[in-house]
C-alpha cells in the first residue's frame, strides 16, 4: 500500500495522523500508539511495518498530546538575554549535556534583559507545558513570578543569588564583584576611576557596588558613562572618547561591565596612542575567551559559565528526582583575573 500524500495546493487540515500510519501499517491505532510509546510490547514484525509507515510519512508523534497524558513533555524551557553571547551560550552547553543525558530536550528563547519580552517568552513556553524553566536572573515582574509559583514545576534562576528564589538559583553576588575590582584597584595604587556601564540590571548593581567601595576607600568619586543598550566593542570606544571629551584624568582605572566594552576601550586607546596601563587602566567583567588574547591582556573578573550550567542542570536533577531538602542557593563564586591592562 503506498502512502499518498496531500495534495499542496489544496489546504491541509492537519498532518500525518496516526490512523494514517495504521492504515499504512496494517494495523489499529492502538497498536500503532503501543509500538511508538511501549515498543516492547508489540511483536518485532509489527513494530518494524510500524516505522517502516513512519519512515515512508515522516510522521512525528503528538508530543504534547502524550505530555497532557502522562503529565510529563521532557522538555525544559531556558530563557537567556542572548544566545549569541558566549557568556550564555557556554552556559546552555554545559547546562544541556547534563540535562540532555537524563532524556530532556532544550527549549530556549532569547528576551534580551526586557521584562515585557521575558514575560511573553514565559507565558509562551509554559503553554507548551514544560517539566522545569530555566531563568536568567532573580528580578522579575509580578506577573512573571505568579506564572511560575503557579507552574508548580522546578524553576532554576541563575547568573545571580537571591535568598528567596521562586524554586532555586544558581549564581553569584554582582555586588561582590564590584567590590572586589575597587579592592584590586585600590591595592594596584589607582587613585581616579571611571565606570562603562550597559543597560542591564545587573551591570548597574555591579557599577553602584564598584563606585561606593572605590570612593569611600580613595576619597574620590568615579566618574560614569552608562548605556541603555547591551555592550558591544563599539559602545566601549565611544565611551572612552566621552571620558576624555570630559577631562577625565591620566593614570585613572576603568570598570567595565563587559570584557566586550573593555575590548572598545583597548582598542580606542590603541587609535589615539595611549598606553595602557600607564595612561589608562581597563578591568572587565566576564574573562570571556579574547580577554588573554587582547594587547595587552585583558584584567576581569572570571565566571565559571562551565561550573555555572553544570550546578544548575543537578539543581534541577535533584528536583525531578525528589531529592529531601534540595538546596535552593547555590553561590558557585567568581576569581579576578590580573593581566597587563591594570
């Protein structure tokens, strides 16, 4: 019996069905659902002529309609500012190895650090009924929060540490972070500092932290140039040509939020001569993979984004395993890098 399919040029109501296949088969659509989800309890002729039909139509089973079954989709949402950006996708390989080997598929989207976005991006992957949500960051809207206390499925919030997350959170204290590139710079003889900030929450809490230690231990106040967009190596030249353009000082250090923007003011350094560290000094944040490579090398404050998606996927592990007592935070911590540029 060959398999004909639809006509293109007429509108389709529907795919491949699995009657479709047990008509295909020789067989009832019972017997086909039982050789699809239960292959063992079928004959080895029966389940053969099964996906030799499936073969033949490309058919692919109703996921969801089996998740509404059995309550379970195999699937785990993870929503991240950007997957093209190292920093998450580094992260989401890690996270998806682990997670991958225990029979879970994926589902990312990316929101870009906005909070009407974020909210939209929840709402759709929670129609699609996933076993746990993965969630950059601990700041959310109301709406966000009542979405996913509501889910009733294991939630991982990460990149950052809160003692009341909505499930478990996996990250890091960005306050720290600023106070230990102002304890470094302080120690590293610089007197005047500046901040490069994007427009993300967390760089900000990372820029207040840096400027409050840096001035209350040098008695000066940082100067700051802040964007409302992520950073990017251009950002960072335009930012170091705005510090100048306002007379900021010879010999003082530079905080970047990203090593990208760090990267911009090697680089703007470089096009109008000034030496660094002697003119100017540049910590970032991140220790992406160029910051050894850049001249000179990059000082930043390393995230283990390995380590990171390695303790989130086993946070969620523990949860779908029904672990006593799981943790809810985890603290993995952060180590400051020192190169040539301060």
């Amino acid at each position: 019996m060959a398999f004909r399919p639809a006509d293109p040029r007429k509108p389709r109501h529907g795919g491949v069905t699995m009657a479709d296949i047990g008509r295909l088969a020789g067989v009832t659509q019972v017997t086909v659902s039982r050789a699809l989800s239960t292959p063992e309890k079928v004959s080895a002729e029966t389940l053969e002529r099964v996906r030799n039909a499936v073969r033949q139509t490309g058919y692919v089973p109703n996921a969801l309609a089996g998740a509404l079954a059995s309550s379970k989709s195999n699937l785990v949402s993870a929503l991240v500012p950007s997957i093209t950006n190292v920093v998450y996708s580094s992260m989401l390989h890690a996270f998806s190895e682990i997670v991958r080997g225990r029979g879970y598929q994926i589902m990312v989207s990316e929101t870009g650090a906005d909070a009407e976005r974020e909210e939209q991006a929840i709402a759709a992957h929670l129609s699609r009924r996933p076993d746990a949500v993965l969630l950059t960051g601990v700041k959310h809207g109301p709406a966000v929060r009542r979405m996913l206390v509501n889910a009733a499925i294991p939630v991982v919030e990460i990149w950052d540490l809160t003692d009341t997350p909505i499930d478990c959170c996996v990250g890091f204290s960005h306050a720290e972070t600023g106070h230990a590139a102002a304890d470094f710079a302080i120690e590293a003889g610089y007197r005047q500092a500046a901040t490069i900030t994007a427009g993300d929450e967390r760089a900000r809490r990372r820029r207040d932290a840096f400027t409050a230690r840096f001035g209350k231990l040098s008695g000066t106040v940082p100067l700051a140039v802040d964007f409302d967009h992520s950073a990017s190596l251009g950002s960072g030249r335009q930012a170091l040509a705005q510090l100048l353009e306002q007379g900021a000082p010879k010999g003082m250090v530079i905080f970047c939020s990203s090593d990208q923007s760090a990267q911009g003011v090697l680089v703007e350094a470089a096009a109008r001569g000034l030496s660094v560290p002697g003119d100017i000094a540049v910590i970032g944040f991140g220790d992406q993979e160029f910051a050894a490579s850049t001249e000179p090398g990059l000082t930043s404050i390393r995230i283990d984004r390995h380590v990171l998606g390695s303790v989130a996927a086993n946070a969620l592990v523990d949860r779908f395993a029904g672990a006593e007592a799981p943790e809810t935070v985890h603290d993995i911590g952060f180590e400051l890098i020192r190169r040539g540029s301060a």
